[in-house]
C-alpha cells in the first residue's frame, strides 16, 4: 500500500527527527517490514509516519500526548470542532494555559485536552511543548500572525492511518513496553536527549525530566534487548557520556540544526548520535 504523504507529526516536539530522517532511515534493518514497530517515546511520531508499518505498538510516558494520539483516533470530528474556537491572542492562551494549575483542569473531556495541548503548540513561543517539574505547561505565547490551529488534512490522514492499521496507544514506562518485545520487534528508542552542557537540557516535555540515572538505567535495558537479540536503534545527543554507555554498540553520528536553546547564538547545527545493536548488511 503506498504511503499517504498527508500523514505527518501533527505537533512540533523537543528533539523532531524530520532533519535526521535519511540517516536514520539509511540504518533502519533490512527486513524492517517483516518486525513489528515498537517505539516507546513516541514524541511527535516523525519515524513512525514516515515508514507507517501496518502494526505498531506506539508509547509514551506523557499521558497527556497519548491523550491526543487516541483523540485523533477515536473523535476527530469533535476535536477539529473544538481546535475552531480558540482565538490567537495572548489574553486566551494565558488563560487556557493556566488550566493545568486548577481544579477546573480536571473537568476537561479528553477532546478538550486533546484540542488545548494542540492549540498551545501551534501559539507558544517556539512551538514547543514544555512543562515544569510540576507538569504544568509554561511556554509563553508565540506572537504568530497565522498559526496552523486547524490542521485538518494533516489531522484527517493520521487519523485513517491509526484506524486502517493495528496502531496500540499504550501511556506508560517505556521498560513494561519492552519486556513485551520478541526477537520479531523491532524498536526504535529517542528518549529524553542528555544535555550537552550541565546548564543546558532537552527535557522539557515530561514531567521532572531526566537526569543521568535515567540515562543508565535505559542503557541496562538496551543491553537486556541485545541480549535477547532484538533489534534497536536509538539516538541520542552526542555526548561522551552517551558514546561510553553505548561504546558496545554501532555509533554514527549525524548533524541536526536545533532551535531549542533559549541563547540564540547557542542554536544551529549540533552532532547526535544514532546507535543500533545490528549490522546493515543482516538481511
């Protein structure tokens, strides 16, 4: 079945891989259509749309996002409804942004969650989905002359493809969703990037963010899949930390413009890392 090119990341999420996507999809096994697409920081879902397997089990630990994921699913009609009431102006956003500092908050349907997360991406600063250590939404509003609130031929196709194809929406730890997995998975891990300097860090989508435990404990996990020969490839930023836990592994490392840094001058192109326990030559 061709691919539908309309199917794209419907949100822009810290760390996107569209830039990057020829070199992952350069290192991506040769039997990838015969594994079964697991993918546990789902994010923005750039990889899972570009290649659009037929059967995927898709997770994150941010509820909120698979909240939006199983709205587009399940009530596309109500949500693009919903997304033609908000209004780009700086007043509304605040309001609707302080949502999540209230008791109101919990009144929301799943639609109306689903269609705020959307509508605060498409009208922050950057577009980026960013929480505090309390999971409270703090980007300031964006100044967008025309923001894309409705996207509906983007949102029409992803939803088809998540009701044509066998697509689990799972919210949860990215390890119970791996101890899942057989050698006939094959997984593609873009966790939380460790930062590059100790003032610096891409973790600003969940809640408390992740610090270098994390990081190890996501290695330990890496090495158990090795172990049971199921395939992973995994990027990561190109820290030396990150070289050393995967030193085991295949390591390329491939250039990305980044516009997360709040210094400006500090945005441009920076080095990742994209790790795989396989050789491409294995058919």
């Amino acid at each position: 079945m061709a691919k539908n090119n309309l199917v794209t990341p419907f949100l822009k999420w810290v760390g996107g891989k569209r830039q990057i996507m020829s070199s992952i999809v350069d290192l991506l096994p040769k039997d990838i259509n015969k594994l079964n697409y697991v993918e546990p920081f789902i994010g923005g879902g750039a990889l899972l749309f570009h290649l659009q397997p037929k059967k995927a089990v898709i997770n994150d630990f941010n509820a909120e996002l698979i909240n939006v994921y199983k709205v587009i699913k399940n009530n596309l009609d109500e949500l693009i409804i919903d997304l033609q009431k908000h209004k780009n102006e700086a007043e509304y956003f605040y309001k609707l942004r302080s949502l999540d500092r209230t008791e109101e908050y919990q009144k929301l349907s799943n639609i109306q969650r689903a269609s705020r997360i959307i509508y605060l991406n498409k009208t922050c600063f950057n577009g980026l989905y960013r929480v505090n250590n309390a999971g409270e939404f703090n980007a300031p509003f964006g100044r967008y002359k025309n923001p894309n609130i409705v996207n509906a031929p983007t949102l029409k196709a992803v939803n088809k493809y998540l009701n044509s194809n066998k697509i689990d929406l799972i919210t949860g730890d990215y390890a119970d969703i791996l101890n899942n997995t057989t050698k006939s998975s094959f997984i593609y891990l873009d966790p939380p990037y460790h930062p590059l300097t100790e003032g610096s860090s891409f973790t600003g989508y969940v809640q408390g963010g992740w610090n270098i435990y994390d990081q190890i404990r996501l290695r330990e996990v890496c090495d158990e899949l090795d172990k049971k020969g199921i395939k992973f490839l995994l990027s990561n930023s190109s820290t030396d930390f990150i070289k050393d836990q995967y030193s085991a592994y295949e390591i390329n490392i491939v250039k990305a413009n980044r516009s997360i840094n709040s210094n400006g001058e500090k945005r441009g192109e920076v080095e990742e890392v994209l790790i795989r326990n396989y050789g491409n030559d294995k058919k």
